[in-house]
C-alpha cells in the first residue's frame, strides 16, 4: 500500500479507488456510490500528471519562455516544440506549454 503525506493519512491510488468502486464490501469500506470513487480517481490522476509537468508561457515582450519552476529560456529561433524541448532545464519535469 502507498502511504501519502496529507497529514500521514493514507492516500490510495486511482487503481485501488477503481477496485473499491467495483466491489466496496470485499475490501471492507463503506458502501459508497462507486460513480463517487472512480470520479475521484480520475482526478487524482489528472492532478498527478499536472504534478509531474512544468508549464512554458511565452513573454512575447521580451522573447522568453518563462517556467512554471521560476526560470526563463531564450530560443535563438523557435520555442521549445521545433527545438524539441521534452524536460525543463530547471526542475526535470515534462514541459507543456500555452
């Protein structure tokens, strides 16, 4: 089981949420609208890929890319797709951009 660090409850993952939401009583929960469970999976899943991206916006101004990290980048041409930016230069993450 994943131990989460919200306050040192358990946190399940969205695949646990998924199987409560199949079957509740064999895993000893509270019967619970399974539609509820595999909602909240969904998003945890939605916030765990957000977590693990750094967002690129473009200052048109000044001709850089700004990091959702806190930093800056400058193309001599292009922007991170044609020079084929995967991961950000300051945090690791995968780069999305707007």
């Amino acid at each position: 089981m994943n131990r989460g660090n919200i306050t040192g409850h358990y946190v399940p993952t969205p695949n646990e949420l998924r199987a409560w939401a199949d079957n509740p009583a064999a895993n000893g929960i509270v019967p619970v609208y399974p539609v509820t469970l595999r909602n909240i999976a969904a998003e945890l899943e939605r916030l765990q890929a957000k977590a693990e991206t750094c967002l690129w916006s473009q200052d048109e101004d000044e001709d850089m890319w700004e990091t959702e990290c806190g930093r800056a980048w400058q193309f001599t041409e292009g922007g991170p797709v044609e020079n084929e930016m995967t991961y950000c230069h300051g945090c690791g993450k995968r780069v999305i951009h707007e």
